[in-house]
C-alpha cells in the first residue's frame, strides 16, 4: 500500500480537477441561460467574443480561466514532490489547503465577488503554494 501522505496529495490534485470541471459546467449553464435570455447572440459565440455579455457570464469565464493560472504550479509541485519520492504528511496537508483555498476563492468569485475577501483567500492560496515550493527545495538540501 502506498503512504497516506501520497494518496492525499493525488486526492488534492484529483479534487482540483473536479473544482475545474464544476466550474466549467456553472459558465456553460450560465452562458446558455444568457444565450436563452437573449443577453448573448448566437453570433458572440463563433469567436467567443462574450465582452457584451452579462457580468455574471463574464465572471464565470474568467473563474474557469484561473483555474489554468495558479493551480497549474500547484499540479507542477505536486508531480515533482510525488517524482522525487518527497510526498511528506506535512506537503500533502498543505496541498489539501491550496485546494481548499482555490475552491473558497471559486465560491466568493462566482456568488457575489467580494473583491477584498477573494485577494485575501487568493494570497492564502500563493502562500501555500509557496510553501510547497519550500518544502520540495529544503528536503532536497
């Protein structure tokens, strides 16, 4: 059986990759209502020109685009602490909390986009992957 700390540390990246999938699916809900609504042209979406569509659209859009931004680092550090057989409790913890903090700054971005509140959870998320970061390095030294 493979250590914990290594099941909990796919566990993260694999509930990443849901966050990405559901957050997909709330900006094609969200993209159809509009088309449905008429706030969106049939035409906007040949060349996904959605700058005129409602802002709730809009923010989905960009809440599915940061999901390729910050977390891609997060997959990065993962894979090669998992290469170099440097999956620690410690590290898979802290990648439990970046997920969490992405899945926190998914949820205040798309219901009401508190600005101050997601820059907050946003840094916490940059810390954590910072500390992963860390981790990796100085168990190498």
């Amino acid at each position: 059986m493979h250590h914990p700390a290594l099941f909990l540390v796919i566990l993260a990246m694999f509930s990443q990759v849901l966050l990405t999938i559901v957050v997909m699916f709330i900006m094609g809900r969200r993209r159809f209502a509009a088309h449905k609504a008429k706030a969106i042209s049939s035409n906007a979406f040949k060349t996904m020109d959605l700058n005129q569509a409602p802002e709730h659209v809009i923010v989905a859009g960009r809440n599915f685009s940061n999901q390729f931004e910050i977390p891609n680092l997060f997959f990065v550090a993962c894979l090669l602490a998992i290469t170099l057989n440097n999956t620690s409790l410690f590290f898979a913890v802290v990648s439990v909390l970046f997920v969490v903090s992405r899945v926190v700054h998914s949820y205040i971005h798309l219901h009401g986009n508190f600005i101050v509140a997601r820059f907050r959870v946003f840094m916490v998320g940059c810390a954590l992957l910072i500390v992963q970061w860390l981790t990796i390095i100085i168990t190498l030294l």
